[in-house]
C-alpha cells in the first residue's frame, strides 16, 4: 500500500470517528508535500505501517504505554497547580501501548529531518547518543519533571523568548477568524467548564494549528476577565491510529488522560479529556514550542537530551515494563538509534516524495 491509498484510507477511518473539516484537510494534504519534516508530522499513521516491517526487531521490544506520535516540535510548556512554569511532552493524542523504541526513534527520525529543514543545527549521530543519554539518565534517576524556575534556567530562557511574549501572543490569537459554523454542544459545554467562573462572555474561533489532528473540529474561545484575556481551546479527540493500523474495529478506547496521570509529570490542571474533546487552557506561556521560535543555537543537544529525559518520565508510568526496558536497552548493540533513525527517516523521505510528487 503507498503513501496515497493509505491516506485516503486512514483518512475514511477518521470520519467514523469525528467530524472532518475538508477545507482544514485540503490544507494538511498541502503541508505533508512541502518537506519531509511536516510530512513526518502529519503521517503517524504510515509511521505504523512502515515501523514494523523496516525495524522488526525493535518494535518487539518491550510493550508500555507510550505517545507514540512523538516528533521534536510536541514539547511544550503549562502552569501547574503552584503556579510553577512546566516543560514536558505536549500531545498524547496517539497514546497506546506500544513498544517504548517507537518513541526514541520517531523522536531521533525527527531530529534528523528537523536538521535537514535547518530548524536543528546537530549531526545526527550526535542528536541520538543525547536523546538515549537523557532517557537512560533518567530511567536511572527514577525521572524528574522539568519546573522551570531554580532549576533548566537554560530552558527557561529558551521557552520565554519574544514570539511567547503577551503582546504577541494576544495579537495573533485576535486575528483568528470567528467560527461561523454550528458548534457542538458538547464541545461548547468543554469550553465553558474550563472558564475561571460562568457566564464570562466569549468568542469562539476557529483555529488551524499542528498537523497530525488538523482536519479535526478545533476551537478556541476567547475572552476578557478581569483586565486581562484568556483562551481556552477545545479540540476533536479521536482513537490512536494503532487501531486503524491494526485493522480493529472494536470497542476503541482513548488513553490521553491515562498517560497523562501516571508519569511522572507536573500535570496541568486545566488540560482534560471531556467525551470526545480535549479541553485546555491556552496562554504564552502554555502551548506548544514551535522549534522555529527557539533560540537555541549551541543548546540542540542539550535540548534534545531533555527530551530523551522526558519521555522516559512518561514511560515511567508504566512501571511494570521498566525492568525489562532496562534490559532490553543494555542488549542493544552501539548505534543502534542512530541506524534505526537513519533507517526511518528514508522511509519518509521517499514517501514524502511520493506524496509530493502525487499532489503536483
């Protein structure tokens, strides 16, 4: 099956599960043919039908609850309930228990193509030994969550910089479009209880950000309270695309909350899944960190090793597996993230083209 016939068909799969915005799609299918790397983003799905056939031996390995859609730019920064500004994994829309490398080296096969559209200045080689130190350190450690305050001042100041600044931030959610269109109630209902208080006027808008859920329902009401704005989005959630691989049709169940609640994480307080809709708030300082908006020339490393951290902090939530993680990575051959990163990452070069090629 190529590139294109799996699409339509994840994509007629979607539509059993939620409702699509075609126009919002049209504009997905445009992103996944401009490069590798927002293709990589917006195709988790063939992600799982390439995986197990061009690493076979890695996607036995040990099975835990995993995020499965991981990529350099799905890290982002809440408050949590003291307050205290948190750095963390920002989407779990995919989560399913999987084997833990599919998240190394989704993670590392981003890194590669992140380099190759200049958003990271790392060698590749260099970006995984990072990203596998920071997951193995923090195995080791027991995992810590990153509280930005006294302590990764250098991520601090990397997620403070001025395109997270009030002003701006404001300014761009106000030029959002107002949605004309009919909202669900129960999204509505989603919006309305993450409010600080009821019947706080708002306007909802229509907003059109990430890759993976774009096509989805995803809307943003946006408020004055108190002298200041606030936002609160609500978006679509569907079942992982591990269903849709596996060709189950039966009772689906979504894991966002469940991943969430027992890693070792300061969670935020105003994400939750209500039915079939993500609810959170939405401010500059809780969202997701776009890599083109980071200063981090000469710290891509370092970063990167915080995300290998961080995402052994979540599988930490499945503590049962963690002993036979421990092995299996001490089996594992030297370089062998890079060579499966290497290996991915040409898969989705060339179905990239392939795409690119179809849509011209």
């Amino acid at each position: 099956m190529n590139i294109v016939r799996a699409s339509r068909r994840y994509e007629k799969w979607l539509r059993q599960h939620t409702s699509v915005l075609d126009a919002d799609l049209r504009l997905k299918h445009v992103a996944m043919a401009r490069a590798a790397f927002p293709f990589l983003r917006a195709t988790f799905y063939r992600w799982l039908q390439l995986w197990p056939k061009i690493c076979p031996q890695l996607a036995s390995a040990p099975h835990l609850l995993a995020v499965g859609d991981l990529h350099v730019e799905n890290f982002g920064t809440w408050r949590d309930l003291e307050g205290r500004l948190i750095w963390g994994v920002n989407d779990f829309d995919e989560a399913f228990t999987m084997p833990y490398t599919i998240d190394l080296v989704r993670l590392a096969a981003s890194a590669v193509l992140a380099g190759e559209a200049q958003h990271l200045a790392v060698k590749t080689r260099e970006a995984c030994d990072a990203i596998l130190e920071g997951y193995t350190q923090s195995l080791a450690h027991g995992g810590l969550p990153f509280v930005l305050g006294e302590h990764h001042r250098w991520l601090r100041s990397l997620a403070e910089n001025e395109l997270r600044d009030p002003v701006h931030f404001w300014g761009k959610m106000d030029k959002l479009p107002t949605f004309r269109g009919d909202i669900p109630a129960s999204a509505r209902e989603g919006l309305e209880h993450m409010m600080p208080e009821r019947g706080i006027p708002y306007r909802v808008a229509h907003r059109i950000v990430g890759l993976g859920s774009l096509g989805r329902m995803r809307f943003i009401a946006l408020a004055d309270w108190h002298g200041g704005r606030i936002a609160r989005e609500v978006k679509a959630v569907v079942p992982s695309a591990v269903y849709w691989a596996q060709g189950d049709e039966g009772p689906a169940e979504i894991l966002c909350q469940p991943i969430i609640t027992r890693a070792v994480r300061c969670p935020d307080p105003f994400m939750q899944v209500r039915g079939k809709w993500i609810v959170r708030r939405l401010s500059p300082h809780c969202s997701r960190i776009e890599l083109q908006t980071l200063n981090a020339a000469g710290q891509e490393l370092k970063l990167l090793h915080a995300m290998g951290w961080e995402i052994a902090n979540v599988h930490l939530g499945t503590r049962e597996a963690i002993k036979a993680v421990k092995v299996h990575l001490r089996r594992q051959k030297a370089g062998w993230l890079f060579t499966a990163a290497g290996k991915m990452a040409e898969a989705v070069r060339a179905d990239w083209r392939q795409w690119r090629d179809a849509q011209a």
